[in-house]
C-alpha cells in the first residue's frame, strides 16, 4: 500500500514496518557483536 493511496492517519502499519526494520537492526547487531 502506498502512502498516496492510504492516507488515513489512524493507520499504524508504515510507523510499524519503520519500527520493526530499527528491531531487525538491533537484534543483527546482538547476533554479530554480541552487546
């Protein structure tokens, strides 16, 4: 779904997949450094 299309500001899933892309960073930094 685009932006353009879903404008609505109670749809939460764009901050949600921003959101869980900083979690998948976090945890491949855990896995690879291990702090």
């Amino acid at each position: 779904i685009t932006v353009d299309v879903d404008s609505d500001p109670r749809a939460a899933y764009f901050r949600q997949a921003k959101n869980g892309l900083y979690i998948r960073m976090a945890l491949l930094k855990l896995l690879l450094v291990g702090h």
